[in-house]
C-alpha cells in the first residue's frame, strides 16, 4: 500500500503525530515564502510588462502565496489540539 507524506497529511491522530505534522507545516511554510520570494525577484527583473512569463511568476508567486496562508491556518488550527493533549498527557499519572 501507498504510504502518505507527512508533509500534507496527518498520519495519526497521536500527540506525536500532530507535533510532526505541525513541524512540516513550518518547513513547508519556508520552502513556500523562498519560492515566493523568488517570483517576486524574477517579476521585479522582467522588462517587458505584458510577458507571459511575467504573468505565470504572478501566478507562481500567487500560488506560493496561498501555501503559506494555509500552513499558518492549519497551524492556527492544530495549536489548541496540542495544548489540549499537552495538558491531557501532564494530568495523567505515569505508569
């Protein structure tokens, strides 16, 4: 069977799990801001304003740009999940 990346998806519903998942979405938001960052420089050299190519690094930069804004959503998301089972696994007793 095909395994699924934990880069985009959530393997296990275990405090592990969630704290790997939630790591990826920072390595993922990085790789995204760099791509981002590099659109907008290749966009900024362009001479010709009605190129093509000027118009796919807009699409390319755009397209970096809702990554992000996703990654951080997802991250927003998943920070009182790990605070709630962070609170969970210190109330409990070891055994």
């Amino acid at each position: 069977p095909r395994t699924r990346s934990p880069n985009y998806n959530l393997s296990g519903n275990s405090f592990a799990d969630i704290k790997k998942y939630e790591h990826y979405t920072r390595i993922n938001e990085g790789i995204h801001v760099l791509m981002a960052l590099l659109g907008l420089l290749v966009m900024y050299g362009e001479t010709d304003r009605y190129s093509i190519r000027g118009a796919f690094e807009f699409a390319a930069t755009a397209v970096n740009a809702y990554a992000v804004m996703l990654q951080r959503y997802n991250r927003a998301r998943i920070y009182p999940i790990l605070d709630k089972m962070e609170f969970r696994y210190e109330a409990e007793p070891e055994k």
